[in-house]
C-alpha cells in the first residue's frame, strides 16, 4: 500500500514510530562557502522525531528501532533486502551464498576491496570476529536467537568455547558457514538488520566507546556526530563501495512528535512519523494532502492466550475471546481506516501468509454461548498485564469495551517495562498484547519465535504443543517455497481456527509526512527507514 515512491521501512516493532526526518514545503538547500567567490550547495536530509531510547548504536544490545534506523545507514550485512521487491540480495558478498547438498553449509564470497569508514578493508577475519562477537557472553547480544543455529554457537553462549566452530575462514573473502540441521530461512537471517558486519580492529580499539563516540561500518553514510540528546549526524562515504550516494549528510533531530509536527510545516525539518490519528487532518489540508505517505507494515498487533492460565487454559474460552472481538470495528472507528483488520497471524506479503484463511469471525452470542458450555454462565474475568512505555495501552481499552458484549470484563494493569518483560518472560501475563515486525522475511519468524516450545514461554501463552512444534521443525527444514507455504496455512489454520492460542487484531500501517523536496527514497514495509538513493531537489 503505496501512496509515492519516497520512504524506506526496512524490519520492528511500534504502531506510531518515533522516525523521523527533514523537510517543509520551501526549505532552501544548505550551503557552504568554499574558496573565493564559489558557493557549494550542501544536500541535508533531516528527520524529526525522539531520540529518546538511542543511547549507544551497537546493534547487538538493542531491540530499538529508533537505533536501526539510523545504523542502516551506517552498517551492512552479508546479504540484504531489495527495497521494492523484498528479494534477498547480496551486499557485501559477490553473490547469494552456495549452500551444500546436506543444506548445513554456506559457502561466501566476500566483494574485493570493500572499504570500512575507517579505510581498512573487509575481510573474512571480520566477519569471523562479528559473528564471534554475537556469541561472545560478555558481549550481552539481545539478538542471538535470530542464528543461534550456527554450529558451536550454544557452546560460546554457555561459555564452553572462545571460538565459532561453524565459522571457517578459507582465505580473505572466502568463509564458510554451518549450521547445524537445515533451515530454509537461513538465507533471511543474513539478510536481518541485525546481522551487520563490524571491523574487528576498529571495534576493539574503541572498547566500550564502540556505539558512541566510535561506529565504524561500510555502509553508505559514516558517523559524524553522536549527541542523541540533541542529534545525530551522518555524512557520506565518499569511498562506499557501490558508489558514493547524492545526500551529503543525514541528521537526525530530538523532538517530541508534536514539535516535530510544527518543524515540518515551518519548512524546518524534511521527514516525520505520522500518528494515524491525525492522518486525516492532514489529508483534508491541500497545502500538505500530497506529503502524506503511507505505507501498511510487515507486522501484527495480537493477543497472545495464556493456555496454561485459567480460564483460558480451555480452548472454549480462547475462541471465545476471539469471537469477542470486532476487528473491523477497531481498525475502522478507532483507527479511523489507517489500520489492517487481521486475518491471519502472519502477515500479508510474508511467504506462508494464507489469502484463503476464514474470516476471524466477530459474534458475541456465540461467545457467551462458548463460555457458558465452558462452565462460565456468567461470563469471565480477564487481566491484560502492559508496559507502561506501550503505545498500545488506547487499543486495549477499545477492546475492554467490546468485551462487554461477550460477558468478558478485562482488567488493564499497567507495569514499568522491566516488570513487564519479567513478568512475561515467566510466562504469567495472563492476556500479553504482542506488537511483532519481521526481522526476516518468513513466517518462521512469527511462528517459530513466538509461539514454539520455550520461546512460547517467553511470550506468556504457555503453548508447549508437540504438534506445533514438530510442523515449525518440518517447514523449517522444506526448501521448496511452495510445500513450505502449505506447512505453513497448516500452522496458520492450527493456531488461529483450532487450538486459538493467539487473537490477531490488525496489521498497522505507518503514516508519514516527506517534504516536496525529497526524492527517490523507497518506502518498504519493514520496519526501518532507508534513504540511500534519496536526493533533495529542491
């Protein structure tokens, strides 16, 4: 769902993110004297928007896309997306990995003479010392669960070993990786965000200053300033290895979302997130109707059923919650129109989304009826535990009204975040509200990380089925994209239409705001902006 050919999204995890750049409708072009009499025009994309959360870009610590943001400027991985079609491409590789007959072993090729900011050059050893780095336990990753299938990997994290046995280096550019039992969507998670490559020189000389005040990658953009209480700011790389790129700098300015707003029509600022609730305003202005740019996400928002919890522990109940909920009510009186209603778990444009799923369907009748069969005449009590950070917390009010009608009253309690993770990671929220982005381009990635064996745990609903998690294992392993996708309307079907263990609401769609001058950025439906063929032409 595209308006204009503008922004970038590449994979997260926020119906309103915080991203935000530069841009009003006349805002003249930077300029820089340089020598006698000779102007030089300076091209400056300026995002808008709070900085809040971006306390050190080292992706391997953070979850935050507000850091993605900006360190997919900076940093690059093996593999990538293409931004219009979301095919996996290679970037810093020569081509797509060859992988071995048995499917455990990845054989690459890293581009010669690809240069780090610093003006060292790639090699294998850094790629070695990256992946090493993401195992290391004193590194403290937050992403390790995303290639924890690289053999030796579990070891490094438990401590029982220094170095990556599936890592083998067969000279400068040519390494080989194993994993240790087929995954089809291998191939995606070198193409993940977070699996950037770093400089083993330059990130172990910059020591805990790694993230601050030294962030070395070879990407488009380097770091020039890092001040996220006030900016950040990135100039280009003029020795990029794809061509120097027509922005000389980024700037990314902390504001709260309503300035931001005011930045933006006074001309001051290029780019701005969008709250859907105030999308319509700026539709109905012919001064900025055309500067709004939308495009609808890779993600879900959903409930996730707490199956060991009473009294959702009876699948009765949980069709009942299902049935209690009015998605297209949600998605267009409260949403105003600016959101997807789900129907399914996993997300349209995700391989293994089912187009042919039944409606979630919407009947409060049949759900009193469900939970008086269930033991429950008098309908039930349901508490939905949030982090007081969420954005969330208007969606599950909305809900708690249409509950009403199904005899469901649901209590919201609000808890600090760290409580929260805690108390979900133990598996106790009773009725946990799941905000999830593809980090890769496959269902796996909902299914598996969500709702698998212990993972399941983790997301508090307790789903420890064998059948489930012996499909996830099967697709896992099937190459052929078409026999995976029916695994996968299986899956979809179980969880959704029979065992009920999670209750999609809607798929969110982003909202933007992009100056008259800025042109030929890409707008994807990941996460995360990008502007690496941006141009500002006015």
């Amino acid at each position: 769902m595209k308006l204009k050919k503008v922004l970038a999204l590449v994979l997260v995890f926020v119906l309103a993110m915080s991203l935000v750049a530069c841009g009003g409708k006349d805002k003249p072009t930077n300029t820089s004297k340089e020598g006698e009499g000779k102007v030089d025009e300076k091209k400056v994309l300026t995002f808008g928007g709070p900085l809040d959360g971006v306390g050190n870009l080292d992706i391997h610590l953070t979850t935050i896309n507000e850091i993605f943001q900006i360190t997919t400027h900076i940093q690059e991985g093996l593999l990538g997306l293409d931004t219009e079609t979301l095919e996996i491409k290679p970037v810093l590789l020569t081509k797509i990995p060859e992988v071995s007959e048995d499917g455990l072993t990845y054989s690459c090729e890293l581009k010669p003479d690809v240069k780090f900011h610093d003006g060292t050059t790639l090699t294998s050893k850094d790629v070695k010392f990256t992946f090493e780095r993401i195992f290391k336990p004193e590194t403290k990753n937050v992403n390790t669960w995303l290639c924890d299938m690289i053999v030796g990997a579990k070891d490094m994290l438990e401590g029982k070993a220094t170095e990556l046995k599936g890592f083998k280096i067969i000279d400068d550019t040519h390494f080989e990786i194993t994993i240790e039992e087929p995954y089809s969507a291998f191939m995606s998670v070198l193409a993940a965000s977070q699996m950037v490559i770093y400089p083993e020189k330059a990130c172990t000389e910059a020591g805990e200053s790694w993230g601050t005040s030294s962030f070395v990658g070879t990407g488009p953009y380097k770091l020039k300033e890092f001040s996220p209480k006030n900016k950040v700011v990135l100039e280009k790389f003029d020795d990029y290895h794809d061509g120097a790129k027509k922005l000389d700098e980024i700037v990314f300015l902390n504001m709260d979302p309503n300035t931001a707003l005011l930045e933006f029509e006074n001309g001051t600022i290029d780019v701005t997130a969008l709250d859907v609730s105030l999308v319509d305003n700026y539709l109905k202005n012919d001064k900025f109707k055309d500067n709004v740019k939308e495009c609808e996400s890779l993600g879900i928002v959903t409930f996730g059923l707490n199956t060991t919890m009473k009294p959702l522990d009876d699948v009765r109940v949980r069709e009942a919650v299902n049935l209690a909920i009015d998605r297209k009510g949600l998605t267009e009186n409260y949403l105003r129109g600016k959101a997807v209603p789900a129907t399914c778990f996993v997300p349209k444009g995700i391989p293994g989304y089912d187009e042919n799923a039944p409606e979630l369907e919407y009947n409060p009748e049949k759900a009193k009826q469900l939970l008086a069969e269930a033991g429950y005449p008098n309908g039930i009590e349901l508490t939905a535990t949030i982090s007081e950070k969420s954005t969330l917390a208007p969606v599950l009010e909305v809900v708690q009204q249409q509950f009403k009608e199904s005899n469901i009253n649901l209590s919201i309690q609000k808890v600090d975040h760290a409580g929260y993770i805690d108390l979900r990671s133990r598996g106790e929220v009773q009725l946990p509200l799941i905000n999830w982005y593809a980090d890769i381009i496959d269902a796996d990635n909902f299914f598996y990380s969500i709702l698998y064996g212990d993972n399941s745990k983790f997301f508090s609903t307790n789903y420890f089925n064998k059948e489930f998690d012996a499909m996830c294992d099967e697709a896992r392993k099937t190459v052929d994209p078409d026999e995976k996708a029916e695994i996968y309307k299986k899956i979809e079907h179980k969880i959704t239409h029979e065992d009920f263990v999670v209750a999609p609401l809607y798929n969110p769609v982003f909202y933007y705001l992009v100056s008259d001058r800025v042109e030929n950025a890409v707008m994807m439906q990941t996460s995360l902006f990008r502007f690496t063929d941006a141009d500002i032409v006015k």
